[in-house]
C-alpha cells in the first residue's frame, strides 16, 4: 500500500475509480428518470399552447428589474456550460482513460447541467420582458472570453472550486425561486427549484470527492484548499459583459443586484466556507506537515475575518441598466 507521504494525485484519483463507479447511480440521474426543460414549459404542439404562454407572461410581469437580471445572469451563467466541460477536461491525471469513472462523472454531470441553461432560457423568450439578441451576446461572450478560475490543472483545486460553486448556485436558484413565488410566478419558483436541487446533490458529490482525497492525501489537500481560499473563490461568470461594455463590468452590476435581493451575498460565501470547514472536518484533521497544519489554521481563522469585513460592506444602491432588458 503506498504512503501518504509519496501518493501522487494521479494515484488517489485512480483509487477513488471503484467508489466511484460504485455510487454512480446515486450521484447522477438516470437519463429515463431525469426532468427535462419541456416538463415544465408549454408544449407547442398543444392548442392551449398560446393560452398557457399568455399566462405564462402575466406571470412574470410581477418579476422586478432586479430579480429578472439576476434571473438573466443566473441563465447566461448556465449558457456557459461548454466552458465548464473543457476546464475539467483540462486537469491533470483526470481523463487519461475516455471510459473510466472520471469521464463518466464528467459526462454526466455536464449532462445534467446542460438542462439549466435550455430551461431558463425557454422561459426567458417566452416572458417577452427580455432582449434575446442582447443576452444571446453576453452569451456567447462568456464562452469567448472563457475564465481563469485560479485552479491551475489540479483536480484538488477543482474539487474546492466545485464544492463552493455548487453551493453558491444552489443558493442562488433557490432564492430567485422564493422572491419568484412571493412576486407570484409558481412556474419560475418551480423550474429554480428543480434547477437548485440538482446544484445540492452535485455539491454533495463534490464534497465528497474532497472528502476523501482528504483521508488519503491529507497535507496535500489541505493546502490546496487553503491556496484556494486565499485566491478567493470567483464565479465562473466573472467575465460577463455586454455589447460594447468592457469584460467582467456587467458581472459587477449582476453581482450588485443579487446582493440588494440577497439572492447571494458576501455572507453567503462566508456561510459556505464554514459549511465546508464543518463537513470536511478541518478543525480536528490530524496528520498534517507543518505546511499544512499552518493550512489549516489559516483556514478555520478565515469566516471571522471575512465576516468582518461583510459586516461593514454597505448593500449597493446603484442600479444599473442592463441591455438585456428594454
């Protein structure tokens, strides 16, 4: 049995493939049992199809600006999928095998993913409150201009990034789904609650892949999710902008809006971090290196910190108008 001490992440990654493919079946769906975006949107082949998008578009008339950008975001955020499936076919020691556990994690998580975009989107056009052309850019902007998410090609990084990001738009979808029923659209509600619930059981996935890298390879992992952190975890939509406006200024006018509906906020990704500190057990992780211990210290001192500083950081007041919406 080789020793944490000279495991390489190739090695942990290829003894993850039987837990792996063991559990396939509960962290994904089958494709024969999974939602799909015409579930929940009217079937054009239908004679009540007219009736049903005239209500449909009553509906969401009770949607504030606001809430409809950061419902605007939230799908161009989703539309980017491609992005996200080439970034994981990046990392290191993942995908050497098309056919192991990995690339079946891959495939089937983006997959599932794949069904957010083409749900909001639908419903979008058919609100008849948004610019399509204007978000269809910023669209394909994003996938252009591509990120920089600070993981290198290191799966452990990846798997901090994903675990946060997971959890971020689980939050997100969650809430616009919530502030969506209050304003009183049930069919938004509803399609963000589907979406948030698959974003939950992927971050589940997620931490536990973090989980157990951390039995085996704990220094490692430990430092890589303290490398993380001090980066700071970045949306993968950072880099959204407009025609004509510079890249990643209208992520900042997005991001302004979800804060004032709290959809998403500084103490959220407080809150997150202390989420994970707690399931992955940080503060009593034992058989660490020096560097790593120093880690985690780092680490399990960073919610206060961070927690100060969102206490002071006053709710944005400035609204912003977006070329999505005429």
């Amino acid at each position: 049995m080789i020793t944490a001490s000279v495991i390489s992440r190739s090695e942990v990654l290829q003894s993850m493939e039987g837990f792996l493919k063991e559990n396939m079946g509960t962290f994904l769906k089958s494709v024969e049992t999974s939602w799909q975006p015409a579930d929940f949107l009217p079937d054009s082949r239908l004679d009540t199809f007219f009736d049903e998008v005239k209500l449909l578009r009553e509906r969401a008339q009770g949607l504030s600006y606001d809430l409809l950008a950061v419902l605007i975001g939230d799908t161009i955020t989703e539309e980017a999928l491609p992005n996200y499936e080439a970034w994981f076919h990046q990392l290191d020691d993942l995908n050497r095998d098309p056919n192991n556990g990995w690339a079946q994690w891959i495939r089937g998580w983006t997959a599932e993913e794949n069904r957010h975009g083409d749900l909001l989107n639908r419903y979008l056009y058919l609100t008849g409150r948004v610019n399509m052309r204007e978000f269809e850019v910023s669209t394909q902007y994003l996938i252009n201009d591509g990120f920089d998410l600070g993981t290198a090609h290191d799966p452990y990084r990846a798997f901090v990034y994903t675990s946060y990001q997971e959890m971020a738009t689980n939050i997100s979808h969650r809430r616009v789904g919530q502030l969506a029923r209050t304003a009183g659209d049930d069919q938004l509600s509803r399609l963000c609650g589907m979406i948030a619930g698959d974003e939950n059981r992927h971050a589940r996935v997620y931490k536990t892949f973090v989980e157990k890298i951390f039995e085996v390879d704990p220094s490692e992992m430990m430092l890589a999710f303290e490398d993380m952190m001090r980066k700071k975890i970045v949306m993968p939509a950072h880099y959204m902008r407009e025609l004509g406006v510079e890249m990643g200024k209208t992520f900042g006018h997005f991001t302004d809006a979800a804060q004032r509906l709290g959809v998403y906020t500084s103490h959220d990704y407080t809150e997150i971090l202390d989420t994970l500190i707690g399931d992955w057990k940080i503060e009593a992780m034992t058989g660490l290196n020096p560097a790593a211990e120093k880690a985690r210290d780092y680490v399990v001192a960073l919610p206060n910190r961070l927690r100060r500083v969102a206490d002071r950081m006053p709710v944005p007041k400035l609204e912003y108008k977006f070329k999505w919406i005429d």
